[in-house]
C-alpha cells in the first residue's frame, strides 16, 4: 500500500462503488450512521474518501453516500495497492478498531477474504511448482498444523485469523460454524446472543442429526440457552439487591451501637488523639452522614411507604408538634 499523493475533489472525478469491497463491513447501527451524518452535516467531509488507482472506494463509503445524499463536497486520496485483497486488508484494519468490532463478525469478514486468499496461495505455490491444496486445518481443530514451507498444505485457517487479527482456533470454529450451522445458530451469533463457543458446542452437537431436524433442535437448543441465560441474569440480580440490603443493614446496625454523649465523644476523640485539622474533618463527614440518613428517610416516607401510611405518619408528626393546651 503506498499514499501516491494524487487527490481529486468530487467535482473533479466521480468514484466506483465496487460491491465486495463496500459490503466488506458489516453496515453502521441506525445511531452510528445518525452521528457521522450530524457530523458531516455540521462541519464538512474533512477527512478524505481512500479510492484505489482504479477510483474504486476503498475506505469511507458511508460518508461518501451520505455527502451525496446531501449535496456535500468531498476530497478523494488515491492509494496504490498490490490488489484488492490488500485494499481488503488495509480497509479492515483501518475500520476495525473504529468499530469496535465483534469476533464474529471479524470471522465473518475474514471468510470474504477466502477465496481470494487461497487464489493467491495457489497462484504463489504455482510459481514455485508446487500444487495448492488447502491444508487440513480447515477440516478440524486437533492439532494446529506447522507448516514451514510451501511443500507443507497453505493453512487457510492461519491466513485468515492473520487477515482479522484473530486466533486460529477461533478462526477455526467461526468457520466450522459458517459450514455446517443450522441458519438460526448463525442469526443468533448476528443478533449477539450467543458466544462464539457456544455456537461452536451447539454445531457439534447437532451435527449427527439429520439434517431435517437440525433447525428444529437448534431453535429448542437455543430457547434452552436463552432460559439459563435470563436465570443467571435474574440470579445475579437477586446477589446484587442481597449486597445491598446487606450493607444497609450493617450501617443501621453500627449506627444504633452509638449513643452520641459528650462524655462519649470525647472519650472517641481523645482516644483516637484527633487532631483539630481532623476534628473539623469528622464534623464534616458527621454532617454528609447525617444527610445520608435523612435522605433514606426521605425516600421510605415519601416513595416507598403506602399512601395512607405517608399521611397518617404526616399528621401524627403534626399533632406532636402542637403544644398542650384546650382549644378556644
């Protein structure tokens, strides 16, 4: 990949949308392509449109749909690269952390790299004299082959975790995935409700089913996965709330063991030999811990306790603060 320095301004030239390399990512989240849209609006197309020697868009197809879309101008950078598997490669690894992309969906775009990536193995092993075949990596994950000359299988598995920056068991399993998975397994995968592995498991399990029934199985085993998933949601919520209440409890608790005389405090704070520096602190601390008892009385009286019981406590409160006397 080289920066040839030569730029062209929409006015000038127009750019090629190539497909395969537009649909290369997966497409920006409603709130995403909002937020780049906002911004283009608001301050211009300031970083330019990446095209090959060829015009073809590399990197910013979003932004260049969009200042179409509004009649914006924008500047275009021609790169030059060896193919397009390399402007593959440099758009991926240039989106891939703005992105913040998923496993699975590195996994997914490495698998587009695939038949070019073996065409290319098979083009260098065929300058050498060797014959292409891909290596048995593919066919499972016992044992990671090593593979030290062109003598030895390509190990497509290994190309395309490099190509995405993932680990080739990973890789691996994405791909035993994307072979043999029932479509709903994969859609779960789409949706971010189920892990890598857990896809993984749920392939092999179903594998020796017939092929009619896998969808059906699939679709329970999925259902089974989502009830344990909502449990150990709802029983970490249930340790959460216990954690809590909990700690109120040991605060009330240590509160009540106070009985806060002179005598006492003084006792305290000879004891401790405080300082007037960390007295004056104390009487602080004392004041925002004493808002923080009034604040839960607050919230019991006014939010929590029943309607009826809100005002019967009001008025008995009241009727205490009236001194003794007959009425007129």
């Amino acid at each position: 990949m080289k920066n040839t320095g030569i730029t062209y301004t929409s006015a000038e030239r127009s750019p090629v949308i190539l497909p395969e390399m537009a649909e290369l990512l997966p497409p920006l989240s409603a709130e995403q392509s909002a937020a780049l849209e906002e911004d283009l609006l608001r301050n211009g197309c300031y970083s330019p449109i990446i095209v090959n020697e060829d015009m073809v868009i590399v990197d910013g197809h979003n932004r260049q749909s969009l200042c179409e879309k509004h009649g914006l101008p924008y500047t275009m950078a021609v790169f030059s690269f060896e193919d397009l598997l390399e402007a593959k490669q440099w758009a991926l690894d240039t989106q891939k952390n703005r992105r913040n992309l998923e496993k699975w969906e590195l996994g997914k775009i490495a698998l587009k790299l695939k038949p070019e990536i073996e065409a290319k193995a098979k083009a260098n092993m065929a300058a050498g004299g060797q014959n292409f075949r891909p290596s048995e990596a593919e066919e499972g994950l016992a044992t990671l082959p090593n593979l030290p000359s062109v003598e030895k299988a390509v190990d497509t598995r290994k190309e395309l975790a490099e190509a995405v920056g993932l680990g080739e068991r990973t890789m691996g399993k994405i791909m035993q995935i994307d072979e043999n998975a029932p479509e709903v397994i994969k859609e779960a995968l789409d949706k971010k409700e189920l892990s890598i592995n857990k896809g993984y498991d749920l392939t092999r399990q179903l594998q020796d089913l017939p092929e009619e029934q896998r969808e059906q199985a699939a679709a329970e085993a999925l259902e089974y996965e989502k009830a344990k998933k909502e449990l150990k949601k709802q029983d970490a919520e249930i340790d959460r709330k216990g954690k809590i209440a909990a700690l109120f409890c040991k605060a009330y608790e240590k509160a009540v063991l106070l009985t806060p005389s002179e005598e006492n405090i003084r006792c305290w704070t000879d004891g401790t030999r405080m300082t007037p520096e960390e007295m004056r602190d104390t009487v602080k601390e004392s004041r925002e811990l004493a808002e923080v008892f009034r604040t839960i009385a607050d919230i019991i009286e006014q939010k929590i306790l029943p309607a009826d019981w809100r005002c019967t406590n009001a008025e008995s409160e009241e009727n205490d603060a009236q001194p003794d006397g007959n009425p007129a």
